[in-house]
C-alpha cells in the first residue's frame, strides 16, 4: 500500500491567493482528517469525515477554509483567500475504526 | 476535556543507551492512547497503540509502552537506542473509534554517539 498520499508537498503563495490541497487515504479506510501543526500550536485538528461525511469541522479557523471528500479515495483541504498567519505544515491522516491514524508526508504551506 | 502532557521538551541519550519517554494523560473514561514518531519533514508514523488487554504494549522498532491507569501514564520505553531513532515523539489519547485524539506537545530525542 502506497500510504496516504499528499500534494503537492511544498506550496508557496502570495496573500489573498486560494490554496488546495489534495488527499488520497489509505484504501479501505473510513475516516479521513486535516491536521494543522505549527511550532506555536502544535497539531491541531481541523475537521474530519467518516464515511465522506463531515463529522467535525469545529477545528477549523474560520470562514476561509473549507473541506470536501466527494469519495472515499479523495479529499481537499481549500483555504480562500489565503493569510501569512496560515504558513504550516498540513497533514492528512485516515483510519479505520481499530487502526491508529495514518498520516501522509505532509503539505507545507508557505504564505507570503 | 482530554489531555496530553509530555514533560519532557527535550532529551538526549547515547547510543545502545536505554530511553524512556515520558507520557501522563488525563480522560474521563477508558482511553485509547498512541505513540507516534516523527522525523524532520516527514509524517507522523505510528509507533504502538493501546486500546485494552495486556497493558505492555510491543510497537514498531523495538519500541514498548506501558499502560499504568494508576498513574495516568503512558511512557513510551526502548532498550537500545540507534541513532536513527533520533525524532521527535508525540503521545496522544482518543476515544473509541479515535476520531479526536489529542497529542501532546512531542519531546525531542538527540541521540549522541
């Protein structure tokens, strides 16, 4: 198995630019979740979808982001317009129910 | 609420020297509790979990943890460091189903030769 897959792995953008980034989880895993870490705060959990459905998007910072899994084999993470304060590194993780979280390689985000 | 304190920021230990790193959570019911490793630039990777039964728990690498509900703890041990283990290490509770799980802040291992 391939793992969770990420894209692009480096991201470099300009304020007010929208950003998107890409998920494939494991195959046969349910659950699918967006991380955000810093070094000031850490990893934090933005939403997660179980089953492609949103469960939780209480993490999420504001209005500017916003998730979707259209199926079980794809995920984006969109943040519009995109702010300095947002520069992380952004991990995708799926699971199954019994299973610990896969976490991909990770997006870094750099925002101008 | 749920929460995750490792104590240690940072440790450095020689190599073929033992380690133990330090966990202590705090949850209201049963926890489920995780090791993760991460390397600079990479994923976290899943070292060992614990969900119930024997509270000695093998992972990955030759890495054990041990669950203490008495303690609240969770440390994470290994006999012989190699200095590939050089990473930084999070420890995390969740419930059932480990939807939301919390990590704590990560320690730092250096390993020195």
């Amino acid at each position: 198995d391939a793992g969770v897959i990420q894209s692009p792995r480096h991201e470099v953008t300009e304020m007010g630019q929208e950003v998107t980034l890409r998920c494939k989880p494991i195959s046969g895993h349910n659950s699918l979740f967006w991380y955000r870490q810093t070094m000031m705060r850490g990893l934090e959990l933005l939403i997660y979808f179980n089953n492609n459905v949103p469960i939780d998007d209480s993490g999420m910072p504001e209005d500017r982001f916003s998730a979707k899994m259209p199926n079980a084999s794809f995920s984006t993470l969109k943040i519009q317009p995109s702010e300095p304060r947002d520069s992380a590194v952004y991990f995708c993780a799926s699971s199954t129910r019994d299973s610990g979280k896969y976490f991909g390689p990770g997006t870094r985000l750099l925002v101008l | 609420a749920q929460s995750v304190t490792q104590p240690d920021i940072h440790i450095t230990v020689s190599e073929g020297a033992s380690l133990e790193l330090r966990c202590n959570y705090s949850y209201g019911a049963t926890p489920y509790l995780f090791w993760y490793v991460q390397s600079p630039g990479q994923g976290l990777q899943l070292l060992l979990k614990y969900f119930s039964g024997d509270t000695l728990v093998q992972g990955i690498k030759g890495f054990e943890a041990e669950f203490k509900r008495s303690q609240s703890s969770f440390n994470l041990r290994k006999p012989s460091v190699h200095w590939s283990d050089a990473a930084e290490y999070f420890c995390a509770v969740g419930n059932f189903g480990n939807e939301k799980l919390t990590f704590g802040t990560g320690t730092r291992l250096t390993i020195i030769p």
